[in-house]
C-alpha cells in the first residue's frame, strides 16, 4: 500500500499544525516591545486564511446528511 501525501485527512492535519505555529508566532510577537504592527497583521491575515481552508476541508470530508 502507497502512502500519499496528499489526502485530504493529511492536509488537515498540516493545516492546524500551521495555524497553531501561527497562534503561538502572533502570541510571541504581539508580547515584543516595539511590535512589529505590519508583520502582526500579515500573520493574522495568514491565519484567519488558514481557519477557512479548514472549514472547508472539514465541510467536504463530513459525511452528507440524507435529504
């Protein structure tokens, strides 16, 4: 059996692990002094990009409802 990397369910996993990176990355930088307002920003927009792409994948690999 080949393992591919590219199943959904994988690039799930990958996505939370990024988003999480994220959380702690934009925790420590917001805790600097000066922040970095600019850098804040694009990684907050980067992480609320990733939620979606989330959403998304977990919307498509739930089960249908039956009509």
């Amino acid at each position: 059996m080949t393992f591919n990397l590219h199943f959904p369910e994988r690039q799930l996993i990958e996505l939370r692990i990024e988003h999480a990176d994220l959380d702690a990355w934009i925790d420590r930088l917001a805790g600097q002094m000066p922040v970095d307002q600019l850098m804040l920003q694009r990684l907050k927009k980067r992480r609320l990009a990733l939620r979606d792409a989330i959403a998304r994948l977990q919307a498509a690999l739930e089960p249908k409802e039956p009509a």
